[in-house]
C-alpha cells in the first residue's frame, strides 16, 4: 500500500495552511479597519503611482480612504472621496462573507461559491 498517493503530504499541507491563513487575514482586516478611528488613512503621502509618476488621479483614488468611511458609517465622506466605494465595499463584503464561512469550517453557500 506504500503506492497509493497520500492525501495529505507535505507541500498539501503547506497549502492547506496558507490558504487557510490567508482566509483568516480576510476576515481579521475588517475588524482591525473597523477599530482604527476613520480618519487614519486622511493625512500622509499617497501611495498611488499614477499620481506619483504622472500627476494625474486614477479611479482608485481615495479608495482606501471612502472605504473607511463606508465601514464607519460615514457615507457622505464614502461618496466624496471615491463613488466607486459603493460597489467595491459590498463586493469585499461578499468575499469577506465567503472567508468567514472557510474559517468557520462550514459550508460555503452554493451563491457565494459560485461567484467568488
């Protein structure tokens, strides 16, 4: 029997881990954005290299910034520094969804699955 292929050898299980480590990333990060007040990401240079490179803004431009606010239930400010939080948030939302339900060793919904 020393021929049957192992289910779970040594690279699988290294797999397994950083899969499941990663999935524990998604779902810790909200909750970590969550307790930082909502105006951490305000101030500070900007990391986006269109603007650094180019000087011109991208649509990801405040992004990080409208997302923080969006998660503080702040969506006027959301809505001022990028319009596009108003789909992407919900999108995270989902994956996020998705994380929790593989951490939690239960079943993803079919839904979730499907699209994510």
């Amino acid at each position: 029997m020393e021929d049957t292929p192992k289910l779970y050898n040594n690279s699988n299980k290294f797999k397994f881990l950083a899969v499941k480590m990663f999935h524990w990333a998604i779902v810790i990060a909200p909750i970590i954005l969550f307790l930082l007040p909502k105006t951490f990401f305000n101030e500070g240079e900007s990391v986006c290299l269109s603007k650094m490179l180019a000087n011109m803004e991208c649509y990801a431009c405040g992004l990080t910034r409208g997302t923080m606010h969006f998660i503080h239930f702040d969506f006027a400010s959301a809505w001022e520094f990028n319009k596009l939080t108003f789909i992407v948030v919900p999108l995270l939302f989902l994956y996020w969804l998705r994380s929790a339900f593989i951490v939690s060793n239960k079943k993803v919904p079919a839904i979730l699955d499907k699209y994510m």
